[in-house]
C-alpha cells in the first residue's frame, strides 16, 4: 500500500469514529444510528485491517510527529509494530461484532433508552483504544488510557435507573482511577529522570536508575503493574469485574471482556518487556506475575462456580483466564535471560490466549445477550432448554464454551498447551513452575464445570417456562457478528500455524530480532503443526489438522457400527421414572450442578477459606480489597457529591451569588500570583 | 506409511479385544460370586443384540443423537494416541497433554448427550461425571506430568525411551502408584461407579440412550477399559522389554490382562462409595501423586 501512508490511515480511521459518535449523538431511533454506527464503524475497521497488514508484512511502522508540546518534551508520535498490528486485527473485529449486534439488541432490551447514550461512547472507545496500542509516547498513552477509562465508564453507567448498576459504576470509576493514578506517578518519575516522554528513551532511563538506585526501579515496575492488572482483573485488583460487567448491557460487556482486559496484557507485555529488561527485574517479577497469574487462575474460576447469574459467571471466568496470560508472560519474564527460547514461546502462548480468549469471551457475552433478548432474564436457575429454538447460538454457545475450557480441536487447546508446554519445561529448570502448572492444568477441568453448567442448563434440555414465549433464534443482525466469531475461534483451532507465525513476529518486535531462534526450530517445520523444541529435543506435538482428520475417520467408523443392523427408529416421551411429571417441575436447576464440589470449596471469593488462624484471618481482610480500599472511597465520594449537589438548590439568586464570590476568588487570586 | 498401519493395528486390536477383555472380568465376578456366569465372549453377543433394537429417542435434537458418536470417536482418537507394544501410531501429532484432553473431550461428549436428553436423572450423571472428573484427573495430570519431567517431553514416545534407558527411579514408582490407585476411579468401577448408579441413577447419563446408541456407549466403556491401563503399563511397567513387535504387542496385552484381574477383584469386594467420599478418597491420593512430583523435581 504505498499510496497511502500509515499515519493517513490510522487518522482516516480516528476522524471516522469520531464523526461516527458526533453524527450518533444527533439519533432518535435505535435501529438508524445503530446502522450508521455500524457504517462508520465499519470504514474505520478496514482503514485499521489495511494499517494492520502494512505493519505485518512491511515490518516497523513509524510516524512523524505531531502536536508537540515542546514545554514538557511530549509529541503525538505512533508506533506500529507486529503486536500492536496483532491488536489492530483484534480490536476491529471485536468492536464491529458488538456493534452490529447491539443494533437489535438495543432495540429490543433497552428501547425506552436514547441511543445518544451508547453509540457515541462506544465508537470514542474503539478510537480510544486504536490510540492506546499505537501511540509510542507515555504522555499520549496516558490521554488514550484515561479516555479508554472514561468512555467506558459512561458505558456501564448506562442504565442509570438501577441503583446497584450505578454503585457497579462508581466503583469501577475508582478502581480504575486508582490504578491510573499509580500508573501516572509511575510515568512522571520516568519523565524527571529523563526528561522526555518518548518509549524509547525510558528503557535508557530504567537501565540507568537500575544501577544508581534499584528500589526505584521495582517500584516503578509495582506501579506499572498495579495500573494494568487492575484494567486486566487480575485478583485481587479486579474485584470491580464481576460488579461492572453485568451492569453494562451485553454487547458492551462483550467489547470489554474481547478488548480492555487485553489492553492490561498489552501494557504489561509493552512496558515490562521494553523498559525493565534487566535481569534483576525480570527474574524477580517474572515469579511474581507467575504465581499472581495461578492465584488468579485459582479463585477467579472457583468463584465463577458459585454463581448462577449467566454474566457474573462470565466475568469471573475472565478473571481466571486473565491469569493464564499472566501466566505465560510471568514464565517469559523469569527466563527471559536464562533460556531465551522458552520466554519466546512462554510469551506467544500468552499472546495466543489473549487471541483465542478474546474472541471466545466476548462470543459467550453474545450469546447471553441473546438468551436475554429472548426470554428477559439471565438467572441460570430460571432458562432452560433454548437450544431447540435457537440452534444458531447453541452451536455458538458449545464452540466458544469448549474454546475456553480448553478442549481440542479448538483455539483454546492450543494456547493453553503452549501454556501448559512453557510451564513445565520452565518447571523442569526451576521446580516452582510446576505447581503453577499443575494449579493451571487442574483449573482447567473447573473451566470446563463452568462452562458444561453455562451451556448444558441454559441451551440443552427441556424448555423452561421462561423459555415459552421464545418464538424462534435471534434477528439477523445478532447471529452473524457469532458466526463470525465462532469461525474465528474454530480457525484458530484448527490452523494455528497462521497466528503462530504472526505472534512469532510480534515477539520477534518486542524482544528483539536475534533474540529469538529461528521459527522452524521452535515450532518444527511441518505446517499443520507444532513440534515444539525449547533447546533440549522435542518438548511436545501437537497437530490438529491430523488429529480433526483422526476424529472424523473414527466419529464416521462409529456412525457406521451404530447403522450397520439398520434398527428402526422410534419417538417417544422423556421417561421420569414411570410418573407423569410436569417438565418445569423435574428440571434440573443451575444450582445442583457440581453441588458438592462448589461445597468442598465454598467461599473462595472475595473471602479465602483458610484454617482459623489469626494471621491468616488478617491476610484474609487485606486480601478483600472491596471493604477497606475501594469500599470506603465510593463511600466517601458518594458522601462528598452528596453535601455538594446541595447547592444546586435551584434558586437563581444564589447561583448569581456563586458567581459572585467566584469572581472576586478569582482576582485575588491573580492579584497575588501577578504581584 | 508406518502410521496409517500402526493406526490401523491400534483401532483393530482394541475393537476387538475390548469386549472380550469384559467377558473375562464378567467371568472373574461370576466366580467370585459362586456362580457359572456368562462366556468371555457375551460382551460382543449383548453388542451385536443391542445394535438391532429399536433406537428410541425422547427429543433432544442434534446434540442428543451425534453425543454416542462423538463418545466413540473421541475414545478411538485416544487409542490412536496410545501406545500399544511400542510407540503410539500417532504420537507425531499428540503428546500426553492432548491424550488427556482427547479423553477429556469424550466425557463432554457424554455430558452434552446427558444435558440434550433432558432427564433430571441424566443431568444428575452429567454432574457426578463432572466431579469424578474434576477429583481423578488431576492425579492423572500430576502422575504424567512426573514422567514428563523426568524424560524431559511430553511426548508418549520419549518418555517410553526414556524408561528404557534409565530404569526404576523413585519419583515414577510414586507416580504410578498413584495412577494405579485412580485407575478404579477412571474406569467407572465399583467403588467409584457413581456415574452410572445403577440403583441410584439409573445408569445415570446414558438413561434415554437405547438400542445402537446405547452399543456405541458401552463400546467406548470397553474400550477406555482397555486405553488406561495400556497407558499405566507402557509408561509406568515398560518392563521386560522386547523388540519384537507382534510379541511386545502380547507381553502388553498380558500386563493389562494382570491389572485388569486386579481392578476386577477390587470391583466385586467394595460397596459404593458417595462422591464426597470418593473426592476425600481421590485428594489423598494426589498427595501420593505429588510426593512423586516432588521427588521429581530434586532428581530422584
């Protein structure tokens, strides 16, 4: 594409959406400025997918400069490598999903709203998070962060008659806030060392500050870290998760869980694998994210169990998949000196999850939305048996649902194999890997209770009575943004090789062009596969093309041992033991599902069941950062509007006099700095 | 080449050793019982009856009729990853990562047939099958993952050379114990047949299956009789080791034979247990798995 130039396209593709959100502010009816969003959207996906495919075959894209602000050393400069390409495929495809998909769903489930509420902030969100993955200047990254932050925010506030939905809101307003505020000290302590705001100049800085005065430089690593695994939910800093996700309607949910969790990896992947790449910080903080990423793995999926609110379930299940990446990008930092190859795969898996993750989640949200569509409710003790009416979202349902647990032939199996290979063949080298990668390999299994209780209740089964006055599947406009997606994800599955040269390449980017070995040395040099060598022979095979090739010869070998007497076939009604029940009556409720399992592991979340000791009861409150952090500021913020929105009395009078004395504050105050 | 014919030995062996294998436990029972019983060979005569009955269905859609399939079909694909005298015949494509898994896809096979034939009792057997598998595979997991770091890959081939090479060490006799002792668990055998229930569940999530369904079913029940313990017994007891092929073929099949007796015994002397006693069981023997984790990982 040499006649248009990188930086045309990522500004043809911001003025798009931002035009697309001030046109949508101007909408009355749902259905119009839904198309016209999904128009604009639209345009802006395909000037981002051509950007996208420059960087990937054409190698590093660079921008000049723009808005420099020459006083504090900060410029608008872009930069565009393979893993932020791997993101501007990623985003796109999530964003126009959920967009094409809220048109009908808006309509249906929250017509008595203004469309003015939603389309803009969704199209700002999409521009805000292009922004995050391009720009290559802190002080920018930090204005896309905040803007990404404060769309989404208005994004979850949007159904503001509900009291618990807005309290959702506020307090994701201040975990969030928090996490920004680390993060920004985190960036103004770089930029006094080096006095400039540019990436490239903070990796100077830290190896630097690393020999004069370490401490720093963890520090600065802790604040970074807190800033995004916030945004990433990772426990025990993604409480807000399982509250704000619910309360925002389902195909903003869906844009948060495939995008914004994944922009906390970004960040951590950006700035740890740039900036700190010194041994002393990379071995130390490689443990550390490891085994958060377990502890999140751990409860976040335990927790997920509990619950028998189809979205609660969801986010929950986000925070333990949030871990898996953790995970990998933990393993890679800890051998990023050691054995060069094993980060490289370690951080591919990561990335391969991420992938896999974000087109699985965001379907599943789809998915719940539509059973919500239907019926009007997401208790999972009350649907039932919606499969027969919408085959369609079922079939969605089981391959985004068998993705996530892990199951092959699909996407997740191969990320999470590539996890399970980096963790055990890094477990050989140092034993502590193996723990986390038995923890890994074991929450697996509850992923898949997860998701066997998600789909098998809602989907499978008899008919509820909720479900009687479902008529048939979902409008159209609902089912193709899930057959895309579960394309995707059945793609990713079944044709790794293609991703996985991709992600070579980002990680060729991010650590460096010689740092890693040839491709055909780590992942073998048959296409249809993986064989994978970290250096000592083959660590493990994994070929899906063969293997879907095996399945089908043996699923049609059992077909045919099950045809060959030709027995007649018969209809008939379901048998309950020889009585005549209603099905409503004898359904199998949510709740019973794995009852003794959810006991034997009972309050995971947010309280830890360990033995009644007096230390560890206090861990237990520290760990529970919703009542003494986040719990006490919303508190006090609500409080503090509160005493303030009692000067908004409504008469004229006092208002003039507001201004009054503003005034007069005003010219004192410049006649004491002017003085 | 080699691979479509070891493919093909593999898929023929098990299908027709499976339900004889079951004849002889059936007989082993009659015996314990003091009773005649039936001949080693009514496994394959209940199969052929089963496959002309009538194949009722009670709804249940798509799901419902490809789940027997898909359960038969996964099983086959862990044969194929199984090694049976030798190296597995597709052990270029799948490692014992993806054997689990294989075997894992199996058991969603059945909790999706059991979800889409919409009987309260099945959907109760999809849940006691979640939890059997949520207690036995992590001692699966661990155990493998053992002989996994003490060869160095995950691969089935490797780790047989590589038991070869080395001998007895510490860490893998641990390890097998402990997929010895989950192996009952594994097969659905009495003390941990809590799946199929019979006087609880009524056979639990195969309840609406019938006729060749119903075959299909018990046939990947034979056959993942015979997958486990050729895993235990290639991995774990490689031992004597012969060269020749269609003869180390035999030697297997007589180990199995041995554990499969042995699995049997304990089958006929042992009530059931409930599900909490059995994941009270089943974590016990996770320690004894994760001792041999440990002792892999000093070297031992």
């Amino acid at each position: 594409m040499a006649c248009v130039s990188p930086e045309q396209l990522l500004f043809t593709a911001f003025g798009l959406l931002t035009l697309g959100a001030l046109v949508s502010i101007a909408g009355r009816n749902w259905r119009s400025t839904g198309y016209t969003a999904v128009v604009f959207a639209g345009a802006a996906s395909v000037a981002l997918w051509i950007l996208a495919a420059d960087a990937i075959v054409g190698g590093e894209v660079n921008t000049p400069e723009y808005l420099r602000l020459g006083a504090i050393g900060a410029s608008l400069t872009f930069h565009i490598d393979r893993l932020s390409a791997v993101f501007l495929l990623l985003v796109p495809l999530i964003g126009l999903a959920a967009l094409l998909y809220s048109v009908e769903y808006m309509n249906h489930v929250h017509r008595n709203a203004s469309a003015a509420r939603y389309y803009p902030f969704a199209l700002l969100l999409l521009a805000s998070i292009t922004g995050v993955v391009t720009t290559s200047n802190l002080f920018y990254f930090f204005i896309f962060w905040e803007l990404m932050t404060l769309t989404s925010w208005a994004l979850v506030w949007f159904d503001r008659e509900d009291e618990k939905k807005v309290r959702a809101a506020w307090q994701y307003f201040v975990a969030t806030h928090i996490a920004a505020a680390c993060m920004l000290v985190a960036i103004l302590i770089i930029y006094t060392r080096s006095g400039s705001f540019a990436f490239a100049d903070a990796a100077a800085t830290v190896g630097t500050m690393v020999r004069t005065s370490p401490w720093l430089a963890h520090i600065l690593v802790a604040l970074f870290f807190i800033g995004f695994a916030t945004k990433a939910g990772m426990f025990p800093l993604g409480g807000w998760l399982p509250q704000a996700y619910p309360a925002a309607p389902s195909p903003a949910t869906a844009t948060f869980a495939g995008t914004m969790t994944k922009l906390g990896i970004y960040g951590i992947v950006r700035v740890l694998f740039e900036f700190f790449r010194v041994p002393e910080l990379t071995t130390v903080w490689g443990g550390i994210i490891a085994t958060l990423g377990a502890l999140s793995i751990f409860v976040g999926t335990l927790a997920a169990l509990r619950e028998d609110d189809a979205k609660r379930m969801l986010s929950y299940s986000t925070i333990g998949q949030i871990g898996y990446m953790l995970l990998g990008v933990g393993t890679g930092l800890f051998f990023l000196r050691s054995v060069p190859a094993l980060a490289a795969v370690a951080l591919i898996a990561a990335l391969y999850h991420l992938l896999s993750h974000a087109c699985s989640k965001s379907l599943l949200f789809l998915n719940v939305g539509a059973a919500e569509y239907q019926t009007g409710t997401r208790d999972l003790n009350k649907i039932g048996g919606l499969g027969a009416l919408m085959p369609v979202s079922m079939a969605a349902a089981i391959i985004a649902g068998l993705s996530i647990a892990g199951i092959p032939p699909f996407s997740g199996f191969v990320s999470k194999w590539l996890i399970y290979q980096s963790t055990i063949q890094g477990g050989i080298r140092a034993p502590m890997f193996l723990i986390l990668a038995l923890v890994a390999m074991f929450v697996s299994l509850v992923t898949l209770a997860v998701l066997m209780k998600l789909i098998g209740v809602m989907f499978l089964g008899k008919l509820s009575t909720a479900g009687k006055r479902v008529t048939g599947d979902v409008p159209a406009t609902m089912r193709i943004p899930q057959e895309i997606l579960a394309a995707v994800c059945v793609l990713l599955g079944v044709v790794p090789i293609l991703p996985l040269l991709l992600l070579y390449r980002a990680a060729q980017d991010v650590l460096g062009a010689g740092f890693v070995p040839a491709f055909g040395g780590l992942f073998g040099s048959n296409p249809s596969g993986i064989a994978l060598n970290v250096g000592a022979g083959t660590a493990g095979v994994w070929n899906p093309a063969y293997t879907l090739v095996a399945l089908i010869f043996c699923a049609l070998l059992a077909y045919a041992i099950s045809r060959s007497a030709h027995a007649p076939m018969r209809v008939t009604e379901t048998w309950y033991g020889g009585e005549e029940a209603d099905p409503e009556h004898v359904r199998f409720r949510a709740h019973g599902f794995v009852l003794p399992f959810k006991e034997a592991f009972s309050k995971v979340y947010p309280s830890v069941s360990l033995p009644k000791i007096a230390a560890f009861q206090s861990i237990q409150k520290v760990l529970n950062l919703d009542t003494w952090v986040y719990g006490p500021i919303v508190n006090a913020g609500s409080r503090l509007t509160g005493r303030l929105s009692r000067a908004h009395s409504g008469i004229p009078q006092l208002y003039m006099l507001w201004q009054v004395i503003g005034i007069i504050a005003v010219l004192a105050l410049l006649f004491i700095m002017l003085k | 080449m080699s691979a479509i014919g070891g493919v093909l030995t593999n898929l023929i062996i098990v299908l027709a050793l499976a339900p004889l294998f079951d004849g002889v436990l059936r007989k082993l029972k009659a015996l314990i019982h003091s009773r005649q019983g039936p001949p080693i060979t009514q496994s394959y005569t209940d199969l052929l009856k089963l496959l002309g009955k009538e194949d009722i269905q009670s709804g249940g859609g798509p799901i419902f009729r490809l789940a027997p399939i898909m359960v038969l079909g996964a099983m086959l694909v862990a044969v194929l990853f199984t090694p049976l005298g030798g190296k597995p015949p597709l052990g270029g494509s799948g490692d014992t990562i993806v054997w689990i898994y294989v075997i894992s896809l199996a058991a969603v096979a059945i909790m999706l047939g059991a979800f889409a034939s919409g009987n309260p009792w099945a959907m109760e057997g999809a849940s006691r099958e979640m939890m059997m598998l949520l207690s036995v595979e992590p001692i699966v997991i661990a155990a493998l993952v053992t002989a996994g770091v003490k060869a160095g890959t995950l691969s089935m081939g490797g780790i047989i050379d590589w038991q070869f090479a080395h001998g007895a060490s510490m860490s893998m006799i641990f390890a097998g114990i402990a997929f010895f002792l989950a192996l009952q668990a594994n097969l659905c055998k009495l003390p941990f047949d809590i799946v199929e229930a019979e006087s609880e569940i009524v056979e639990g999530p195969i309840i609406e299956y019938s006729g060749p369904r119903l075959a299909l079913y018990k046939m990947a029940f034979y056959v993942r009789q015979l997958v486990f313990p050729l895993v235990l017994v290639s991995i774990f007891i490689p031992w004597p080791m012969v060269s020749l092929y269609p003869l180390s073929v035999l030697v297997t099949l007589v180990k199995v034979l041995v554990v499969l007796l042995v699995v049997g015994l304990i089958e006929c002397v042992n009530p059931r247990l409930r599900i909490d006693q059995s994941m009270n069981y089943m974590s016990r023997v996770l320690f004894v798995a994760l001792a041999g984790l440990v002792f892999a990982a000093i070297g031992v």
